[in-house]
C-alpha cells in the first residue's frame, strides 16, 4: 500500500472549545462518530487525562488508514473502525463498549476530501463525479445526476441545497445529458453556470455551491441518519457526558437542534442543553481556517437515567 502523507495539515474546527466541553478532570472513553482526518481526535488524547481514550468511525476507508498512522503514538488509547455513525452502537459493542463519556460529531465534508480532486467533491479542480465518502459502496454523483428525472434533480438541488435556481439547473442537466452523460465536477458547475442568470453567477458565493452540496447529500444520504445517531449516541452517553455536534449548513443545523430540544423536554429528558443557541467560530479561527466561517457547534449533556416506575 502506497505510504499516506501524514503531513497534511487537517485543522479541526472548534478545537479549544471542543477540548473545553468534553475533557472532564479524569480519563474518558470518547466515541468520535467522523473521526476523518484525526484531527479532533488528536487533539482530545492529547488533552486528556491519561487513560484517554478515543473509539474512531468514519466511511471514508483513505481518512481511516490517514488517522491510524497520524494517531499511532497513542497506541491501544485509539481504535479506528470504517462505518458509518447510524451504526455507533454496533460499533461499540464489537470492541467491548457499553457506554461512552463523550461523543463527537463532525458533519459534513472535509477539507482534504474537497481538496482531493479525484473525490470529485469539489467544482474547485475537475475530476471524476463521484462524491461518496464510501467508495465501496452506493451510487456516484454522476449515477445521480444522470439517471435522475429533471423533477427529482430539482427537489434534490431545491431541498438540500436550498437552492433558488433549482428547476433552472435540473432542466439544463436533463437537456444536457442528452447529447452526452456527465462525467466531471467541471462538466457540471459548467452546467449550472450557464443556466443562473449573470447576477448569480458573480455572487458571494460560486453559484455551482449549492447544487454540489444537494448532490453530494443525496449521494451519502447525510442527513437520512442524523437525528438517530444523535439518539443513539445519547443512549451509550453516560451520566454528565456531552455531545458535540458540528454542523456546516443549515439542515444539519435545524436537525441537530431540534432532536437536541426533543431529547431535553420533560420529566423525562435524557440531556440538557448546554448552548442555547449555536456557537460560532471567532474571528481569529476563521481567519487561520476560512472554511470553518460556516460552522456551528451545539453541546448537550447527559441528565441521571430515570428509573421506569
């Protein structure tokens, strides 16, 4: 197997702030769901009381194999484990874990994904439609995007991306798919760019953003295990431990916040909030990692587990 470049630098976002709300003053088994790059993961066994211990899953086989050699200091203080979050207590239990002291989520895509063009994340460099954080497994971008009806491309584009433009730019993949199948990122913000109006095409933002975030979320079904994860991962928390959920657009947000609010309301509930409103990154973390600009944290902690009467 080719070496992997342990060099690259991988930024996590929030790192004070997640060091801060998940490392007690004693040694902690914490399950990090998106381990990626390793990043957070590092940074909490490097942080933490020693005994420290951190459980690592991520779908992304090349994150997986990168953080085993950044993370092979800590020794047996780490175990890494390709998989997806919706399955965390599977995980657990096929390592021997029944309950966790602190769990962390970081949605989304990451850095070194976006900036690997042969992932086919980003319109950034052109390189093959793919967008599955699993190789292995699933449909690519370019299965989506060209086998889909114009309608499902528009509410895909519509209700993940949040895009205005939607109908506009399911009809110019139809229309142009038709004369050849769309292989590229480059084929496809060249599509997109061509059917918005001038205005848009020279906005804040690159006017494909949206369309590759919808597609993208569709081809991974990010958010179809959002809500059950938090829940699960709620269930192995132990008492007084925290969750740390860190989302980058707003349908990750909305759903963090509303099962976060679910699992804190009644006699009966299982956490309490520990930021009412989401943190954002200060101005001098924006500054050392731009791409974290979009990000919002949201920290829930354990309540006593009530005894059924």
């Amino acid at each position: 197997m080719e070496k992997i470049n342990c060099e690259i630098p991988h930024i996590p976002v929030f790192g004070n702030e997640v060091r801060e709300w998940l490392i007690p003053n004693r040694p902690i088994t914490i399950l990090d769901c998106t381990v990626g790059y390793g990043g957070h993961a590092e940074l909490l066994l490097e942080s933490g009381q020693p005994g420290t211990k951190v459980i690592g899953l991520d779908r992304d086989l090349d994150a997986i194999e990168f953080s085993r050699q950044r993370l092979s200091r800590f020794g047996d203080h780490v175990v890494l484990r390709q998989g997806n979050h919706r399955d965390l207590k599977q995980h657990l239990a096929d390592v021997g874990i029944s309950t966790v002291g602190g769990v962390i989520f970081d949605f989304g895509v990451s850095s070194p994904q976006i900036d690997d063009a042969a992932r086919g994340f980003s319109f950034q460099q052109d390189g093959p439609l793919d967008m599955r954080m699993d190789q292995s497994i699933g449909l690519t971008a370019a299965d989506v995007v060209n086998a889909s009806s114009e309608f499902v491309l528009a509410d895909i584009i519509y209700q993940f991306g949040e895009e205005r433009y939607a109908r506009r730019i399911a009809r110019a993949i139809v229309q142009e798919r038709q004369r050849c199948r769309i292989e590229t990122t480059g084929a496809l913000a060249a599509i997109v760019a061509r059917s918005v109006p001038a205005s848009y095409r020279h906005g804040r933002i690159h006017c494909a953003t949206r369309t590759f975030q919808a597609i993208r979320i569709a081809v991974n079904q990010e958010l179809e295990s959002i809500e059950s994860s938090l829940r699960d991962a709620t269930d192995v928390l132990s008492e007084g431990g925290r969750i740390c959920a860190i989302s980058f657009h707003s349908l990750e947000d909305r759903m963090v916040k509303q099962t976060f609010r679910s699992l804190a309301q009644g006699i009966h509930a299982q956490l309490s909030l520990c930021t009412k409103k989401p943190l954002i990154p200060s101005r001098e973390e924006c500054a050392r990692n731009p791409r974290s600009r979009s990000a919002k944290l949201r920290v829930a902690e354990r309540q006593p587990k009530q005894e059924l009467s």
